[in-house]
C-alpha cells in the first residue's frame, strides 16, 4: 500500500488541513483494500447453471408471487392470460410448446382458468382451442400492472442495466436449448 507523505506547509491552517486530507486519504486506501471483495471461490453451487439457475428462479418466484398477489392468481397463469389475449385460440399442444410446460401442467392451468371462467375451451375437431373470456381480457391490465411492478423490483435490486441484459442473456439461452431439443 502506498501512502501519502505528509509535505511542509508554511501556515498552521494549511498545516492541519494538509493533515486531515492526510489521514482521510490514508483512511479511504486502507478501506479500500479492506472492502475489496476476494475472487468467490469456485463450488458446484456457483458454477454450475443448474443450481444458480434455480437459486435465481427462486428469488424470482417470490418477487413475482408479490408482484402478482393483486391479480388473484399465480405469475404462471398471467402468463397464460397474456399470451392467450395476444393470440387467441392456440391449442394446449402450442400453449405447452411456447411456455416450455408438459401437456399435463397445461391442461391443470387451463381447467383452473376455465373455473376462474378468464378462458374457454372450444372444440373444434379433434383439436381443443383456447380462447380469453372477456374476464380474460380485462384481467390483462392487472397482468401487464404486475409485470410492471415486478420489472421495477428486479431492476430496482440489480440495476436496469444488469436486469435487461440478464433478460437477454436467458432468452438466448432458452432459444438455444430450445433448438437443440
């Protein structure tokens, strides 16, 4: 570390304030070197994509439950509210396919929207399609307010900057993953 070498000044008062910067300075180099973070040592739970993943996913989950708490419903199913007023009348196959869910986990999110009666079921042929009630519509504004409110909490945390390039980054990931499916 290297320290500042206390020069003659001819003033008392120039003296002491030469001091205080002195030791303030001095005081602010050791703090630094105190305060600096060491290198995070390397273990399966920091380095590997599936426990940091789903550490984040955590995180993430109790924010948006929060976030979501004045919709009346699960962040899942604002999901499924959002991309069925945006494209109406998508299959469960699509619907499972575009929010990477088994077919299973579809049907039960969509018969627990069907009871909230925010979507319909229509048969058409073989295939059932899925389209918003006008429940369903209107509940998008407390969707896209969520959302919204989860934005800025997450944003708020880890910085606008950080958040939209962490945004960026997963969406690449998952479309790569995706491909390669």
């Amino acid at each position: 570390m290297q320290s500042i070498h206390f020069l003659y000044f001819p003033s008392s008062k120039i003296k002491n304030f030469a001091r205080y910067l002195y030791v303030q300075l001095n005081s602010l180099m050791f703090k630094a070197l105190i305060l600096k973070k060491p290198e995070m040592e390397k273990t399966f739970n920091n380095c590997c994509l599936y426990f940091t993943s789903h550490s984040l996913s955590r995180f993430m989950n109790a924010m948006a439950e929060e976030s979501f708490r004045k919709t009346g419903m699960a962040p899942s199913y604002g999901h499924l509210i959002l991309m069925l007023v945006d494209s109406p009348g998508l299959s469960q196959n699509e619907l499972s396919q575009r929010m990477n869910l088994k077919a299973s986990t579809m049907t039960r999110f969509i018969d627990k929207l069907i009871q909230m009666n925010l979507v319909e079921r229509v048969q058409q042929g073989r295939s059932a399609l899925i389209y918003p009630t006008a429940a369903g519509k209107q509940q998008k504004k407390l969707v896209d307010e969520a959302l919204a409110d989860l934005h800025q909490k997450y944003c708020d945390l880890l910085g606008k900057d950080f958040a939209e390039k962490l945004i960026a980054d997963t969406n690449k990931a998952n479309q790569m993953l995706a491909e390669k499916k």
